[in-house]
C-alpha cells in the first residue's frame, strides 16, 4: 500500500479518535475525574445503533443522533445521583468508583447480549475513489461528522451560556460559585454531553468494529494515551492526538507484519508509557495536574 | 500620607439598621469551631476592616457569611433577611458580592469574558452590557484591556478586575478578602485608595479582611479585631490604630 494511502487511513481513524476522546477529556479537565468507565459508554452506543438496526433497520448514523439525548440523561443522572457524591475528593476514589460502574456496564451488557460478537452491515460498507486515493465511506462519513461534531461543541463551550459556565467551572471552581454557578449541576450537564458524545462515537463505529460487552477497556487505554498526547480538555489538541494515534497505529499495521494481530492494542500503551517517560507533563501543554483544569 | 477616614465616618440616625448584622456565631470546619461567639454590624456607607493573626478565624467570618463553612449557632442578617447557610447563589442575589483572597479569575477568559460571567445569573443582555459599560468607566484600564487573556494581566489589574466583577451586580454591600495579599506594596496603596473612592464616589459599603493593618484600618472607618475566634477589641479605625494594646500586637510598636 502507498504510503499516502496509509496516511491517509490513518488520518480518518485519527479524526474520529479525536472525537471519540472528547467526553474523556473534558470530564478529567472540569472535575478531575478520570471516567474509567469511558470505554464501556463507547460500547453503550455501539449496542444501541445494532439494536436499532436489527430491530427496526434504523441506519447507526441515525441511531447516533438519537443516542445522544438517552445517554445525556443517563450521564446526567449518573453524576447527580452518585459521582457528585465523591467529586472534589482524593482521585482514588472517583478512580475506583468509575471502575466499579465500568464492570458492572459491561457485566450487565453480557447478561443482557450474550457474550457473542455482533455486527452491523450497511449497504453502503464499501468505498470510493477519489483524486488517486481510496476512502472508506463508513470511515469518512464517521471523518466528518467527527469534525462538525468538535467545531458545534467548540461553538457550545465559547458562545453559549452553559458552555461559558463548563469552561469556568473547570478554570476556577472557587470563582465559579462565587458568581452563583451551581457547580455540581454544571458537573451534571458536562457530564451527560460528554457521556452522550461518547455514545454517539460508538454508535458511528457500529458499522465498522465487531461489537460485544467487553469491547470498552481498549477504548478507554486509546483515550488515555490521546490525552496524553494532546493534552486535557482542549478540542484542538484531542484531535492532534487523535490523528498522532491514528497514523502510528495504522502504520504499524500496515508496515511491520503481524503487529496489527499482535501489538495493535499495545500501541496505545506503549505510547503512553513513552509520553510519561520522556515528557511527563504531556507532548504540547498536555497533561497538567488534574486540578490544573481546562 | 493618605488622611485616614475615620474622620468621616457617617453620622447614623435612630433609623438607620445595620445592612449586615452578624449575631454571635459558631461556625467551622468538621467538628471544631474556628469562631466562637462573633458578633459584627457594618452600616450603609461604611469600610470596616477586620484584623487579627493568622489562624484567628478572620477568613471564616467570610465564609460563613457566603455559605462556604456550616454555621452552628446565631444568626446571620443581611438588608433585613437572614441569610444564615444560605447558598452562594442566594447572597449574591441579596445583593452582597465578595472578592475573595485566592485569584478568583477565569485565566483562559478575556477581561470582557470575565466580566461577563461575573453577571452569570443576569440573563438580560442589554442590562449585562450596559453594567460591563459602566464597570469600564469606573475602571477605564478594564476597557483598554478588555479582550486580553485574564491570565496575562499584572497582579494590580487582575484585583481590579476582581473588584470590577464583584461590582457588576450592583450589590448593596462588598466583602473583601485581604485585597492587599500578594500585592507589590505601591500596588497595594492603589487598591485601597480605589475602595475608598468607590466608597464617595458610589457610597460603596466594604466589609474587608486585612493582613495589612495599617494600611487596611487607614482606608477605613471601623475595625474589629479578631483573635482565637472572638472579637477582642472594635472601635473607629483611628481609635484602633492609637490602641496601645492594637499597636503592640499588629504594629510591632508602642
């Protein structure tokens, strides 16, 4: 394979990693919460767009718009009801208290699915030509949503209200209350936009990952080694890590035999395990201490 | 030297009520009380300064007036109403703004973003651009400076700017938590001849803390001074500031 074409591909995973590892981020840059469970909502709104295409034939682009406002509720809900309980404590114990709702996602899914593999194949699986390259409709569709995605929340965070009172929340919560922001309704909100986008990333890859219970945990390493890269809460530098991981990981496929079968989930690992070591505060302004904020 | 107020401290008739009444509280962190029996009265018009040693509860005062420490016992009144733990959104709203001692600037807003947050709960946009306009015209360095990054402003201009925000919510009554802290000496005597020309020029009534006791009794007209959780000694600020005892004990003289 040329190695444009490469790129290429590894360009239009990358945008949607970028995508995908929004909710993660901005959850960790405005509460200091590290969503151990980010994985398992990726697999909620993969469940969802097969269940609505088996049942109903519903298209998983259309299932993704409607995942959003489930999720949102349900995100909304999670956090009002029990992590706002430990949010501002010592990060162990949201860490563990997110890892127990990661289990208990994925453990309830299993009883519910099955274990099996599921699938979902539309007509439209293919690809095109275009300019000399090859592009996979699924992934850029799935491209391009990603970025009119960012850019309509970029808009939210710096035009709208609520946006302004996210972004204040995570500069300085102190400051926040002090000019009346209700802290832990705004820890509410970010959460269900953040879980419901998350969903909505799973529901776009329906057509293109196998999908089953434990699909999560790789999501979730992928978003930590993006952050990593990217930085925290910042949309530019979640796509710029995305597009990093994209390429390196699709690369490597391509490029060195068997690492695709063999190392392709190490990948993420293995870069963030780089990252830390050689630049802990994270490759651009990267990784600042979880008070540090957006 | 700047000429002490104490001079001209409003002369109070029978009517007029204290605008923050605080009724001998108990209040503090987990199981121990930091204030033990605090009373204070600060009227319309007035600058009052609360000092005393580190650890005396002076920060507590604040917060227990803006609801950030559980209040156990007595009562507080503010215009008329009690707003004993009550939540930060319902004082603001009485009209009590607070500029606290930690930054309490969003660092990746603007100037104008800032002020704008400041009116967080004003959802009519025309009254938050016409507060902002008059913000900048009190604070014309504010408008030069108004699409800059917060975080790229000097320590003088971040406190105005703070001072800028609290006031946008035209509140009838400002708590100021040590204005002077962290503030390059010179910058501190601007900051204080501010309060006090928003004290004439807008009749801006202050409640504040200070570290600095000369400085911060100069600027006003009363002083409490609070030590181990009670009030020890209160009186005109130029009444406190020739106590032999005060002098001793905060001024390192006689």
């Amino acid at each position: 394979m040329p190695f444009l074409q490469a790129l290429l591909n590894g360009i239009l995973v990358g945008g949607f990693y970028g995508f995908m590892v929004l909710g993660f981020s901005i959850i960790w840059g405005v509460m200091g919460i590290i969503n151990l469970a980010h994985g398992e909502y990726v697999m909620m709104g993969a469940y969802f767009a097969w269940a609505m295409f088996r049942a109903f034939g519903i298209d998983p682009f259309v299932s993704a718009l409607l995942v959003f406002p489930i999720m949102f509720v349900v995100g909304y809900v999670l956090q009002w009801l029990i992590i706002n309980r430990v949010v501002e404590r010592p990060h162990l114990i949201s860490l563990l208290l997110n890892f127990g709702i990661s289990i208990s996602i994925a453990n309830i899914y299993k009883l519910i699915y099955k274990a099996d593999y599921r699938s979902v194949t539309v007509a439209y699986a293919g690809s095109f030509q275009l300019a000399g390259f090859t592009f996979p409709t699924v992934k850029t569709i799935i491209f391009f949503a990603a970025l009119l995605i960012m850019v309509g929340l970029h808009l939210f965070l710096h035009r709208t209200r609520v946006g302004k009172s996210i972004r204040a929340a995570a500069q300085n919560k102190e400051a926040a209350r002090i000019v009346g922001i209700d802290v832990h309704r705004v820890y509410a909100i970010t959460a269900g936009i953040c879980i419901g986008l998350t969903a909505v990333a799973g529901a776009m890859i329906a057509p293109i990952q196998p999908i089953f219970p434990f699909m999560g945990p790789i999501f979730t390493v992928r978003a930590f080694a993006i952050t990593a890269l990217g930085g925290l809460g910042r949309i530019p530098g979640a796509l710029l890590g995305g597009l990093l991981l994209g390429i390196v990981e699709t690369l490597l496929t391509i490029y060195v035999p068997g690492a695709g079968a063999k190392v392709g989930t190490a990948v993420s690992f293995i870069i963030l395990v780089l990252v830390l070591i050689t630049r802990p505060q994270g490759l651009l302004k990267g990784l600042r201490p979880v008070e540090g904020g957006a | 030297m700047a000429q002490p107020l104490a001079q001209t401290v409003p002369t109070r008739t029978a009517e007029s009520a204290p605008i923050l009444k605080i009724e001998d509280i108990y209040a503090g962190y987990g199981e121990e009380d930091i204030l033990r029996g605090v009373s204070m009265e600060v009227y319309p018009g007035e600058i009052v300064c609360v000092i005393g040693p580190n650890g005396a509860g002076k920060s507590t005062v604040f917060k227990a007036v803006y609801g950030f420490v559980n209040v156990r016992q007595g009562r507080i009144l503010f215009d008329g109403q009690e707003i004993t733990n009550a939540k930060p959104q319902v004082v603001i709203q009485r009209g009590l703004a607070m500029v606290p001692q930690l930054p309490s600037i969003f660092p990746q807003m603007t100037v104008y973003e800032n002020l704008e947050m400041g009116l967080f709960l004003e959802r009519d946009s025309r009254k938050v651009k016409a507060r902002i306009e008059y913000v900048f015209e009190l604070f014309p360095r504010l408008r030069e400076r108004a699409n800059v990054m917060a975080e790229s402003l000097s320590g003088g201009e971040r406190r105005m700017l703070e001072i800028g925000r609290a006031l946008l919510i035209e509140p009838k009554m400002l708590l100021m938590d040590e204005p002077s802290a962290g503030l390059a000496p010179l910058v501190v005597r601007t900051i204080f001849e501010l309060v006090r020309e928003l004290n004439t020029k807008i009749g801006l009534t202050v409640l504040m803390i200070e570290q600095n006791v000369r400085q911060g009794l100069e600027a006003s007209h009363r002083g409490y001074v609070l030590e181990l959780g009670r009030i020890t000694y209160q009186g005109k600020a130029q009444e406190l500031l020739n106590n032999p005892d005060v002098r001793r004990t905060f001024l390192g003289g006689r």
